[in-house]
C-alpha cells in the first residue's frame, strides 16, 4: 500500500500515532491506579479519587481509540469515518475529560463554600471529604452483601453540585448524539452542512471548556488561600497541588479552546478540512490534543499518586460500666450511673485533589 497516496501525510501519521501512545499511557497508569486503590479500600466505595482515576482512564482510553482508528480509517478510506463515525469518537472523549474536571471544581466549590459556612475547627475536617461517598457497610453483613455494595451504584451518596455536574454531562452527551444526527443527515443531498454543524459543536464545546479553565482558576485561587490559614505539612503540599492545577488548567485549556475556536485541526476527522500548510497543522493538532488534555490529565495523575490509608470496618463494641454506691450502714445506694463508650473507626482523609 502507498501511503503517500492512500493515507494522510506521513508526519501527520506519525503524530497521530504519538498522541495515541502517549494517552494510552495515560490510561494504563489511570486504570492501574484504580485497581490499587480500589483493592487498598475496598469498603469505601466509590470515593472522589476513585471515580477521578476512572474518568480521566476512560477519557485517555477515548482518544486512543481515536488515534488509532483515524489512522486505519484515513488509509482504508472508511466511508462513514468522515461523517458520523469520526465526529461521535472525537466529541466522546472531550465530554469524559470535562466531566472529570468539572467533578473536580464542583468539590472545590464545596470546599470554599463549606469553608465560608464553617468554623476554623471544622474547615480542615470539611476540606478532606471525598466527593463521592458509598453507604457504610452495617455490622454482620454478609460476604454476598458486600459483593453486590462493591459491584453496585445503590448505595453511592451523591451530592447537590454533583448531581449537576452529571446532569450538565448527560444534556452534552445527548447534544452531541444530536449533532451526530445531523451531521449524518447532512451527507445526503439536502441543504444540511455537515462540516457546519460540526463546527457549531466544536465551537460551543471549546467554549465551555474556556469557562472551566476559568472556573477552576478562580476557585483554585480561593482554595489556595483559604489552605493558607491552616499551619501543617499536609495543607502546604496541598496547596502547591491546588496552585499547579489551577495554573495547568488555566493555560492548557485557554491553549486548546483558541486552537477549537480559531482553526479547524479538531475537524481534521472529516478530509475536506485538511489543512494544507502541514507544519502549523502539527503544531496546532499537538496544542490542542497533548497540551489542551494529556498534560492536564496527566497532572491530576500526578497529584493523586499516593495511595489512601487502608481502611478496616470493624463491628462497634460498646462496654457498660456501673457504678455502686454504699452508706455507712452498708446498705446499697439506689442510685446508680451506666457509662457507656464506643470506638469507631474513621476514614482516612482525603486530598482536596
């Protein structure tokens, strides 16, 4: 087979296969973090930095798989790849990684807003809740019981902010089912533009990911000084946490949203939209993949590299304690007082990231 003549440029294959390399790393080190944390802390659930490890896996797993087939697809000539079938797996990975960091602001809009509610005695303890928390497991549960807990979303509590950000990714996920609609209509003869309604859909969704970037700037600040006032180790590592992040955000994600909304490298699935100046065509397409996604997913990986500390649940003992109180004629006080104390185990606390 020519690839000269049956595939795109040769640079531009080899960049494509690069950026899949590079996020298909992205996603063997985010699944097998999962599976070690999952495994260490089985009876927590579906923790925040759980469900991150999972999101951002799935979101670099997303774009291998795009990679990948925008190089078979574009030697084999598939013809559904540069309609429809392009458009649905480059949009489907972007809406993953912006799910996953608005999970991210909407537990730091927790935090600041918790923190503003709160006494500085229980600031620190609110700083370190997870996002995501699964129902306790009650004492004398059965192994079957905890199976079905550990492979079940029945007893996950999910909060306020949270169900809005599941709701805001779901109507986005739909729009892009949508548009993938009619942008499959449009390849007939009718007055549909594919190529038009595509780049609608970029251009909102490049959008919205200049606002997070902002978002996560302003309240990465906030979180930065709130984490000021609290004198420890932990809060000082915590902070330069939440400062790079809050910098990778704002500067990988305005990079990426320029390149959406000024060129069409995002549209270069469809192959009337090559671009012919190849040079800046690789700039761009390296910009707006490897800086707009993998560096920041492969920050947040950064951040939360360090395994939480085991939990062990065990059964509440409670221990009763009577107290006797005799007069001096030996005759036996009718009152008497009943001390009871329980030791409970805690969870371990978790990293605003």
């Amino acid at each position: 087979m020519n690839i000269k003549s049956n595939c795109s440029p040769l640079d531009l294959l080899i960049v494509n296969i690069a950026l899949a390399c590079i996020d298909g790393a992205l996603a063997c080190i985010a699944f097998s973090q999962f599976t070690r944390i999952h495994l260490r802390n089985q009876q927590t659930g579906w923790t925040r930095q759980k469900v991150l490890h999972l999101m951002v896996a799935s979101c670099n797993l997303g774009y291998f798989i795009y990679f990948i087939s925008t190089v078979i697809a574009t030697c084999d000539r598939w013809p559904c790849w540069s309609h429809a079938c392009g458009f649905v797996l480059m949009a489907f990975p972007k809406i993953l990684f912006l799910a996953a960091f608005l999970l991210l602001l909407s537990f730091w809009v927790d935090l600041c807003h918790q923190a503003n509610e709160e006494d500085d005695d229980e600031e620190e303890h609110s700083s370190q809740q997870p996002l995501l928390e699964s129902s306790k497991n009650k004492p004398g549960s059965t192994n079957t019981d905890n199976f079905w807990s550990c492979c079940s979303f029945r007893g996950i509590h999910v909060g306020g902010r949270q169900k809005f950000v599941i709701t805001v990714v779901v109507l986005i996920f739909f729009l892009m089912l949508s548009f993938a609609v009619i942008i499959w209509i449009g390849v007939g003869k009718n007055p549909i533009c594919s190529s038009v309604a595509a780049r609608v859909y970029v251009d909102f969704l490049a959008s919205a990911i200049l606002i997070l970037g902002g978002a996560l700037g302003c309240y990465g600040l906030l979180l930065f000084l709130k984490l000021r006032n609290v004198r420890s180790d932990t809060a000082s590592s915590e902070m330069r946490k939440v400062a790079g992040l809050a910098v990778v955000s704002v500067v990988c994600f305005t990079s990426s949203a320029a390149v959406a909304l000024l060129t069409d490298v995002p549209l270069l699935y469809d192959w009337s939209m090559e671009n012919k100046n190849e040079a800046k065509t690789l700039v761009l397409l390296v910009f707006y993949y490897f800086i707009g996604s993998s560096v920041p997913s492969a920050f947040v990986l950064w951040a939360m590299r360090e395994l939480p500390t085991p939990v062990t649940i065990t059964q509440a003992q409670s221990r009763a304690v009577t107290f006797f109180c005799y007069g001096a004629d030996g005759t036996q006080n009718p009152r008497h007082w009943v001390a009871a104390t329980t030791s409970n185990n805690q969870v371990s606390k978790a990293s605003p990231i």
